[in-house]
C-alpha cells in the first residue's frame, strides 16, 4: 500500500470524504522524531491495506493544513473517521498503537 502525500489540493477527497478511516501524519524533512515516525507508518500501511489509509502533510509546504488542524509539534497523527478526526497522538507512536488507534 502506498502512503499518500497530501496536499491542500487533494486533502477533501482523500481524508475527509473517505470511507475507511484515515491516519495523517504532520510532519517535517528536519524533524528528527519525524523521521523515526516514517518505517512504522510504511509497515503499518502494508498491515492496513484495504482497511485504512495512511497519509502524510509536509507542514512547512503545506501551512495552511497544519493552521487548519492547529498543528502545534511534530510529528502529530490524527486519525479521521468519516471526516471528523477521532483521535489525536503527538510524538513517535509504536505501530501496535496506531494500529488501535485505527480501531484495527
């Protein structure tokens, strides 16, 4: 499964209009904590295809979004449910943790 980098541009149709539930990871190339985030995001997407969707914002090339969802540290996940966020993790996650996050 692929994760999705998510733009302003294509953020509605592929969180908040889909049915499966959405995890979004905020996140930065300088971000130490973020970069530990990223194998357990690529080995949580494989675990989840056809179930979830595993997306991720660039927040210094996306500001709007991260204004939008008042992102304050990163890395921040938040999982969306039908297009409102049920849950909201800041920091490196373990994959067992996402994945409950998820309801998986």
């Amino acid at each position: 499964m692929m994760i999705h980098e998510l733009t302003i541009k294509n953020f509605d149709d592929i969180v908040l209009k889909n049915e499966q539930p959405v995890l979004v990871d905020f996140w930065a190339s300088w971000c130490a904590p973020c970069r530990r985030v990223a194998p357990i995001l690529e080995d949580l997407a494989f675990d989840v295809d056809g179930m979830a969707v595993i997306g991720k914002i660039n927040v210094d090339e996306e500001i709007e979004l991260a204004n939008r969802y008042q992102v304050m540290s990163i890395p921040t996940l938040m999982v969306f449910k039908n297009g409102e966020i049920s849950e909201v993790l800041v920091g490196v996650q373990s994959k067992e943790t996402l994945k409950l996050a998820l309801d998986l």
